[in-house]
C-alpha cells in the first residue's frame, strides 16, 4: 500500500497568513494527489485533484503543487472559514489512501 | 442538486450484521461508479471500498481491513448503493460516508459525499 504522510500535525495560524501544508507520498504517484478540507461533524470536501486542479467552486485562495513524491497544498491568505482539517488523498492506486490529516487553528 | 443521503447506521454488537444504503438524486446513477469511506471517532478518513457503474461490470473493490467481511452492492432502479457489513468488530465504529465521483469510471477523486451514518460496535 502507498503510505501518505503530512506535515505539520496541525498548526497555528492567523486570518490573512499564507498556509503551507505538506504531503508525501512512500512511492511515485505522479499527479494522483487530492486535496480535501474537512470541518467538525462534516463531510470531506474535495478542493484540489490531479495535484493542482482547483475543484468547481473552490476559492482560488487555496493552490496545490507538486508531483512524484511530494506534494505541497497552499492557502494564500487565510480567512475564518479556512480553519479546520486538510488532508491529502492518494488517488493512483486502490487501496486509495489519505495522509492523517493537518489541522489548522486559530492563533 | 446532486445529494447522497445514507441511512442504516446504529448500534451493534460485536459479530453481528449491519447494512447501509446511501440514496442519491440529482445524477444519472447508474453512470457512476459509487464509494464508501469511513472515519473512526477523532481519527482520519479511510476508503472502504467501491462498486463500478453496470457498463464497467458492476466490479467492486475493498480494503484489505474489510474484505471478506464487508459487499458493496447497488440498485440502479433505485438509485441505492448498499455497505452489508458483516461479522463487525469494535474497530469498525466509525461514521460511514458514501461518495461519487468527478469521473464516471475512476472513483478515485470524489466530489459529491454525504452526510455520513454513524455506526457503533460494542456490546
């Protein structure tokens, strides 16, 4: 199985920071890389497939990069509906599996 | 309005049987390839498994943390995915979420999720 990790574990952060959340994949993934934000009692909500693609609807605050290994979700200036989990989803091969996730506070 | 609505979720005990539906509107769904994922209390997310759409054989495939124990079956007239989940184990409490997604035959990249269905293992 592909193993995705992520860093930080969670973090502090203010409304207006640039965000910068980490992912890596134990093989090659290419650019099979999701991106998902998940707030309390929720469901996940899909923000960036393929690496970089910004889902339908999604705040162009929010970018992703990367490709291989590593993989780098940015969100350029925090806002208050920003605060919660992210976590980054392998989509090259079943089983389809998701890093522990980054959780993002307010400092 | 695509929505995914799962119910069937509860309280079981250990070895015993239980089976989710997740109803969907707002799509063709036969079209679609349909998945589950399940997350543990204060735990991240984990795919259970998923069912292709009729026209790419109906084929499922699960995680090893469930196969054998776990079928994915669907009705297209009803427009109903089901999780049968047999011979539970305390660790599959979790609240259980069905998804479809972007694409219609790959269901790796989901957009649509529901609401998820809790469901506790205890005795």
């Amino acid at each position: 199985d592909i193993q995705m990790t992520q860093s930080p574990s969670s973090l502090s952060a203010s409304v207006g920071d640039r965000v910068t959340i980490t992912c890596r994949a134990s093989q090659s993934i290419s650019s099979y890389l999701n991106w998902y934000q998940q707030k309390p009692g929720k469901a996940p909500k899909l923000l960036i497939y393929v690496a970089s693609d910004l889902q339908s609807g999604v705040s162009s605050r929010f970018s992703g990069s990367g490709s291989g290994t590593d993989f780098t979700l940015t969100i350029s200036s925090l806002q208050p509906e920003d605060f919660a989990t992210y976590y980054c989803q392998q989509s090259y091969t079943t089983p389809f599996t998701f890093g522990p996730g980054t959780k993002v506070d307010i400092k | 309005e695509v929505q995914l609505v799962e119910s069937g979720g509860g309280l079981v005990k250990p070895g015993r049987s239980l089976r989710l539906s997740c109803t969907a509107s707002g799509f063709t769904f036969g079209d679609y390839a349909m998945s589950w994922f399940r997350q543990a209390p204060g735990k991240g997310l984990e795919w259970v498994g998923f069912i292709r759409s009729k026209g790419y054989g109906g084929t499922t495939e699960y995680a090893a943390s469930v196969k054998g124990r776990f079928t994915i079956s669907r009705d297209d007239s009803k427009s109903i995915v089901y999780l049968q989940m047999n011979s539970l184990k305390i660790e599959d409490t979790a609240v259980y979420y069905c998804a479809r997604p972007k694409g219609r035959v790959v269901p790796a990249t989901n957009d649509y999720w529901g609401q998820g269905t809790l469901v506790t293992v205890s005795s």
